[in-house]
C-alpha cells in the first residue's frame, strides 16, 4: 500500500490526474530508477494521452447487420482459404478502402479479416459485394 505521507513529502500531487502525462510526470518525480530524463516521459506521456483520446473519440465502424445479411434465407459459405481481396469499409464520415482476407460469402455479401487502420487492431465484418475486388495475385 502506498504511503501518502511519504509521498508529499517527495512532493508528489496524489490527487486524480487529469491527464496520463501527469501521472507519469508524477510517478518519476519520487521514483530515480525509472531513468535520469523526463522529457521522454513527459514526451511519450502526452503521446499515450494523444492516443487514448484517438481511441475513445474515434468513430465506429460500420457493417452490414443480420438483416442486412438475411442469413435465414441465405446462409455463408466459408472458403477453403482466406483470399486477399480490397473492400470498402465505412464509418459515419467517411469510407476506406483496405486491404483484407476474405473469409465466407454469401449471394450479396463477403465476410472480410482486416487490420483497422485507426486503431490497429484486427477485425472481422460483412460488407456488400459490390464493395468487394480481388487482389492482383502475389509476385
């Protein structure tokens, strides 16, 4: 447990941050084996903070619904191997055209695997087919 005595002492702020950078601003202020510079702390605290923010404003990403899809009616067909394709992907202000793997299709859809090109993590989605072009095979 930690001593808040002995960090005002050190001079350290225990109330809420309002921000990442000054927790780790605060954290090497009584800390001497985390490094001797804290403009990289500082630096890569305010690029931590920048890239929260990116993540929790960020706008999400929009695929085709199950009513959409009408799977009911016409159920996916998985292929043997994921084939790279390019699609279209869209958000609320704009749309995106990447690279991905197709995975399933249906007669008017394409289930794609991609890296999401805002925040890097990879996802999986249905699109239209229309939305939807091979990739040139590989040299």
């Amino acid at each position: 447990m930690v001593d808040v005595h002995s960090l005002h002492e050190r001079g350290v702020r225990t109330e809420k941050p309002e921000k990442y950078a000054d927790l780790i601003v605060g954290a090497i202020s009584y800390c001497p084996c985390v490094g001797q510079n804290k403009n990289h702390a500082v630096y890569y605290a305010k690029r931590m903070d920048e890239r929260i923010e990116e993540f929790v404003m960020r706008e999400e990403l929009i695929m085709l619904t199950a009513a959409e899809l009408d799977v009911e009616n016409c159920r996916p067909i998985d292929f043997p191997e994921p084939r790279r394709v390019y699609a279209w992907i869209r958000y609320p202000s704009k749309a995106i055209r990447i690279q991905a793997h197709a995975i399933a299709y249906t007669h008017t859809a394409v289930k794609i695997r991609f890296l999401e090109p805002l925040i890097k993590i990879q996802r999986e989605g249905w699109v239209w087919l229309s939305a939807v072009t091979p990739a040139p095979p590989e040299e």
